[in-house]
C-alpha cells in the first residue's frame, strides 16, 4: 500500500517539473487505483469524511465511505485526510489558442473575417502550450477554448488540459456557436471621436448584419445537405431543427451591459436558440428575464472594477450570490488573462468572502461548469461512471495557501510541474550552492 504521509508530500514537492511543453505526456492509466483516508467531496452529493475513490480505465468505478476491500492489484494510494475534489473546469478561455499576445503567429483566437463559426478551437489548440501546464498546476483539469474577435469567431471546444495531440485533448470540439453581441449605445469614453448618430447607425448595422447572418443560416440547415458550404454547416448544431426542435448546441453570446443581455436574449429566444450569456456583469439586472427562458450565465470573474460611477463598489464581488438567490443557473469563469488562468478558484473565493456559500462557489468551478457546457454526463463531480479527472488537495479548493498535490485526467497521472516550478527549483538551487539559501 502507497503512503502519502508527509515524507511523500515533501518528495513531490522536490521533483523537477516534467509538465512542461516539451515533456512527454501522461500514458493512459494501466491498472486500477483506489484513494483512501480521504476527505472526498463529490459536490453533486455533499462531502464523505474517511472517503475513498476508485477508477479503472480512467472511470470512476467507487465512492464511498471507509475503507473498501480491494484486489490485490489495486494500486492503492493512502492520502492521510487530505481533500479530494474533481478537477475544476475553467469555462470560457483562450489557453492553447495564444502564447505571447505580441507574437501574431502565436494568436489563434483571431481568425480573419467577422463570421468564421468554422473556426474550431480544438483545431488550433497548441498541445505543447507552456500555459497549461501553468494552469493545470492549480487544479485547472478541463477547460472550454474561446476564440475571440469579430461578430461570430468560432465554435467553442471541450478540452482536456494535457494530451499528445488535440484529438487527444478534445472532449467535445464542437461545444456551441460563439457571438460577440455589439453594444447597445454609443460610447460616450474620451476617445469616442465618432458622433453619437454615427454611432447609432453602425450598431444597427451590425445588428441587421448578425440577425442576417443567423437567419440566412436557418434557412441554409433546412433547406440545404450537409457539405454544401463549410462555414453554415458549422452553425447547424446551434440552430432550430426543421421542425422546431431545440437546438443540439447553445450559442455563447458574449454580452455585459443589461441593454446588450435584454436585446441579445430576447433575440435569440425569438430565433430558437438556447442563449447562454457570457460576461454578463448586469446579469443581475436582468433575472426576470433569464429565468423566463432558462439562460445560463458564465460569470466574467470578480476581480475587476465596478461597470459605473454609482456602481456599489462590491458589485462584480456580490453578483454570483445574486444570481445564486435569483435561481439563475451560472458559473464561474476568470476575469484574468490566459497565462493567469491558474487564479479561476480565487474569483470564487472573492465571492465567497462578500457572502456566497462555499459549496455553491465550489460547484460554480466544477460541476455547474460542466452544466452548462452540456459535459455533465462525464466530468465536474464524483460519481461512478464518470471521468477519473479529479485533484487532491492539502486544503479547501478555495483557500490561496491550497496545493494540488496529486491530479488525475481520465485516470491518467498527470505531472503538475510546469515552466514556473522549473524555473523556481532552478534558482533556490542558485542560492543553496552560494550559501544564501533560507531553505535550510
């Protein structure tokens, strides 16, 4: 039986970071594992103190209190009381679609073109991004790649944060259509040189241009086979089928301001379409309306400014507990760049300290995540017959001074070293052999 006592703790903490781009990624799990004495919480059904979990080929096969009797090729891995979560899922990010934002060649978030629903996420992602490794160290196991640009940039894509390839990677590639909703006034910002009525008619005419484009698409998935154009294929799982029937997929509609939500909703709904609001600072502004039509929202993070001068000065950290007490589905995304997308858990934990309860912050990370990224059936809890992605943990996920210690994808073990973790073992090396180390 593996202990994972504090010697253990010490000696991961000491191995030099494989995690990185040019380092070889995790084989598929080659024989069943068991993680007992743990605090597991499973989040879709509270939390099991003295818990183990079980996997077999990357599945959960176990969740339960105590420990199980186990066949003596079980690798069973003793984690002392430590916590046991399921990897969390950062919802709308660009990570492995840029590396440097001054490096165009390294920018595949921007396809060309204001309408490229063809433009795929999965299909640029770099698997070798120094960024993941960055991301998955904090817990960070699946995410959702965004592009970003024009008025319709792409589909969004499922990813695994580690794999040889993106097929490897890719969970679902097409996740839903992405649209960036124009705003709804014209700018009144100092370097608005633009007249307000100039204003006026260029946001009609993206309007006219986006309702256009949707409308040709409809008629394109009912009308038209498969292959007969690239790009309208790529909308047809997020549009109404022939007869009215719900689309497969929803439509991301990146939108902040409570005229650019209302509009964009009430738009969307009149087309069929399932909304889900991305952003969405005023969301709760708009409850009435989301909760008429069901429109989920991924909340932008909570670490940035208020929207208006007479903005209560907490209202990006109190709008996740008002969505919450309104019944608003939502989730949690990060308000950082992608090579700070390791900080998703602490958006949570702002909101948490303006009065959102823990466990509903925790499920904003993992399992309502996955919710509304329709990927429920497989990741975001612990539960038998889902993924074995997961992360233990030396505390609450929440908590700053937390450490993923252990982290699993599809059973697989995964490194959570990284280009950081090198670099910091490199120069504490530096000042051990010149004598200036604090670490003794």
């Amino acid at each position: 039986m593996k202990r994972f006592g504090t010697s253990m703790l010490a000696a991961v903490a000491a191995l030099p970071a494989a995690g990185q781009d040019l380092a070889t990624k995790a084989p598929p799990q080659q024989g069943p594992i068991a993680i007992i004495n743990a605090t597991v919480h499973t989040v879709a059904d509270g939390t099991i103190e003295n818990g183990f979990v079980a996997f077999e080929g990357g599945v959960i096969t176990a969740v339960g209190s105590d420990e199980p009797e186990l066949a003596a090729d079980v690798r069973v891995i003793d984690v002392d009381g430590l916590d046991v979560w399921p990897g969390m899922i950062s919802p709308v990010t660009e990570l492995g679609l840029t590396e440097m934002q001054a490096i165009r060649q390294t920018r595949d978030f921007d396809e060309v073109g204001r309408f490229t629903p063809e433009a795929r996420a999965a299909t640029a992602t770099n698997p070798d991004s120094t960024l993941i490794p960055v991301t998955r160290a904090n817990g960070i196991l699946t995410y959702a790649a965004f592009p970003s640009n024009g008025a319709v940039p792409g589909t969004a894509s499922i990813m695994r944060a580690e794999g040889w390839t993106w097929e490897d990677m890719a969970i679902e590639t097409d996740a839903g259509v992405i649209l960036n909703w124009p705003s709804m006034r014209p700018s009144q910002d100092w370097w608005a040189d633009e007249p307000n009525a100039e204003q006026r008619q260029r946001i009609t005419k993206r309007l006219d241009e986006i309702d256009s484009y949707f409308r040709t698409a409809i008629n394109y998935a009912h009308t038209e086979p498969d292959g007969a154009d690239v790009r309208l294929d790529a909308m047809r799982p997020s549009l109404p089928g022939r007869s009215g029937e719900s689309p497969e997929r929803p439509v991301f509609i990146n939108a902040e301001d409570v005229d650019q939500i209302n509009a964009a909703v009430v738009w969307a709904t009149g087309l069929g379409l399932r909304p889900v609001i991305v952003g969405g600072r005023d969301a709760a502004l708009c409850t009435a309306l989301l909760l008429e039509h069901d429109v989920p929202v991924m909340v932008g993070g909570t670490q940035r400014f208020p929207k208006r001068a007479d903005s209560p000065h907490d209202a990006a950290y109190t709008l996740p507990l008002d969505l919450e007490n309104a019944g608003i589905r939502w989730c949690m995304a990060s308000s950082d760049r992608t090579g700070h997308e390791r900080n998703l858990p602490y958006n949570a934990s702002k909101a948490v300290a303006f009065g959102l309860d823990k466990a509903a912050a925790v499920r904003s990370l993992t399992l309502s995540s996955a919710e509304i990224l329709e990927v429920d059936d497989r990741i975001g809890s612990l539960e038998v017959g889902k993924a074995a992605t997961l992360i233990v943990t030396d505390g609450h996920l929440l908590e700053h001074t937390t450490n993923p210690l252990l982290a699993f994808i599809d059973g697989r073990e995964i490194d959570l070293g990284s280009k950081q973790s090198v670099l910091a073992e490199k120069y504490r090396e530096k000042y051990r052999q010149t004598g200036l180390s604090r670490d003794e």
